[in-house]
C-alpha cells in the first residue's frame, strides 16, 4: 500500500452529520478522502467535493460498489440512518439499519481495510430492548465476528439535536419539554467532536484498534440545559418534565426508552476524553460557537 493509500479512507454516510464531520476532520488533517453519496448533486455532496473529497455515487445496498470503492483505503467510517421508531424515523427500518452496517462490514473485510471505525451508540453492549441501540449492538456483534481491525466510537445524544426540533430536545414557545427526568444528567457531545475522535482513530490505530469508546463532551440535568439555552438565546426557556404514564399505550417504544434511560448510569469519563481531546466541547462551548447560529439567536 503506497504511501497516500496509509493516509485514505472511505466514508460511508459522508453526507449524513456524523460522516459530513469525519471527512471534514479528515480532511482538514491532510488525509484523502472518499466519499460514498446517493447523489453527486446534492449540496452536502457538493461541498464535499469542493473541500477535495473524491465522490462515489451509490448506497449501502450495493456490496460490489462497496468493495469497489474500498480497495485502495487504508480505513472506512461507517455510520448509518439511524431507527428509533417508526414515527420518528419512517424513511429506515430496523433491518435497513442493520443489512447497511453488515454490508458495509462484509466490504471492509473482502477489500482488506486496515481499520474499520463504526458510529455506534451509547450502551450498545447492554440489552436495552431500544430499537436504536439494539440494531447497533447487533452490528457490533457482527463486527468482532468477522474478526476485522475495528473501533466502536459510541457517541451520546447530540447538542445539535436540540436545534433540529428533535422531541424532548427542542425547545418551542420556550419550554423544553421531555420526559427525561429532571434529576437524570444526560450526556451530550457536539457532531463535529464525534468527527475529531473518528480521526484520532485513524491516526493511532495501535490506540484505538479493538475499543469501544463512549463519547460525550457534557454531561447536564434537562433543567441546566433549559437555563444554557435561555443564556444563549437570551430567551426563557424552562423544563417541563413530560409524565411518562400517557405514553405506555400512546407509544409503547418511547416509553420503554424514556423508562431506560431514566433508570440508567450513562455516565461517561469526559476528563480522560479531554485528555485525548483537549478541544472537547462543553455545551456552553457549542452554544457560543456553533449552536447560537443554529437556534437563531
């Protein structure tokens, strides 16, 4: 493997927020990077391609492409569309998310990637009875069967999320209601982090080969992330914790995973996270440098 080849990777979900910072990350650190898209045309592909990713149109279906696309990379991101439930997410199914994470897997192996880093979650080794955690757990399993160079990196909920109207982390006619209790501190980590860790990876395989590593950047009750919006927006925003009672027949999958993650420790090392990454964004960090501009403020 030539020399450009040590320092090259394919991004799988390249358009999608965690692949879109990976290969910015990338990028930015002089690595060569190409980029699977359904769509050459599409903005976020175009922006791609102008900061000098090499685009390959095609999905996570086509395994030829896959292996095709793989053959001169010394490492591939894979991330995929990510289902947690059919309301919330009714473009991808629990069996689309998990055959794209297998098939990307299966192209990694045939192709002879050095390292492969998959997107995962938070808790993915437990059995939660989360869908969303579920798929990913079962694409980690398969992972470590095929016995290939791998890196889990399980991020936390988003910071952006709370700028996208995610339920039960956005903040409308300044309340930001959720059913996640007000005493419960949730992990949070900013995307473009997400992408700084992926690299770090790649650059210290001897590191990072063979763990899997949770990540967050902060960690806050729903009423101190209320009052870290208010600051920011210069706005009141309070919390209003949501019953969870209504939801066991309203919708079944939301209260099982309110009710779990209520009842879990999702506490993650930051300190020793800010020792591999000093720059690791709180979320006052990101408020004051990227979410403001997200949440109009």
């Amino acid at each position: 493997m030539s020399e450009a080849q040590n320092r090259s990777v394919l991004v799988v979900g390249a358009t999608g927020q965690q692949g879109g910072a990976t290969a910015a990350q990338l990028l930015k650190r002089g690595w060569r990077v190409r980029a699977i898209t359904r769509s050459a045309t599409g903005d976020a592909a175009k922006r791609l391609a102008e900061a000098g990713a090499e685009l390959v149109e095609g999905d996570m279906d086509d395994r030829a492409l896959l292996v095709a696309a793989m053959r001169d990379v010394s490492g591939v991101f894979s991330v995929q569309p990510t289902f947690i439930t059919p309301e919330l997410s009714p473009d991808v199914s629990h069996d689309d998310e998990v055959r794209w994470g297998k098939n990307v897997a299966d192209a990694a192996k045939a192709a002879g990637v050095r390292h492969l880093v998959y997107a995962s979650s938070i808790n993915a080794d437990r059995h939660s009875g989360m869908p969303t955690l579920e798929n990913k757990r079962e694409i980690e399993q398969h992972i470590r069967a095929l016995g290939i160079a791998a890196t889990m990196l399980r991020p936390v909920s988003f910071m952006e999320n709370y700028a996208a109207g995610m339920p039960g982390q956005s903040a409308i006619g300044g309340e930001l209601t959720t059913a996640i209790k007000a005493d419960v501190s949730q992990p949070l980590i900013a995307v473009a982090d997400i992408g700084v860790f992926a690299a770090l990876a790649f650059e210290n395989p001897d590191e990072y080969v063979g763990r899997a590593l949770e990540i967050a950047g902060d960690s806050l009750t729903p009423p101190q992330i209320a009052a870290a919006l208010s600051r920011a927006t210069g706005r009141s925003i309070r919390h209003v914790e949501m019953p969870l009672e209504p939801l066991r027949e309203q919708n079944p999958r939301l209260y099982r995973a309110y009710t779990w993650l209520n009842e879990q420790d999702l506490g993650v090392d930051i300190p020793a996270l800010r020792r591999l990454h000093p720059d690791l964004m709180t979320f006052e960090t990101w408020l004051a440098t990227r979410g403001r501009a997200l949440l109009g403020a």
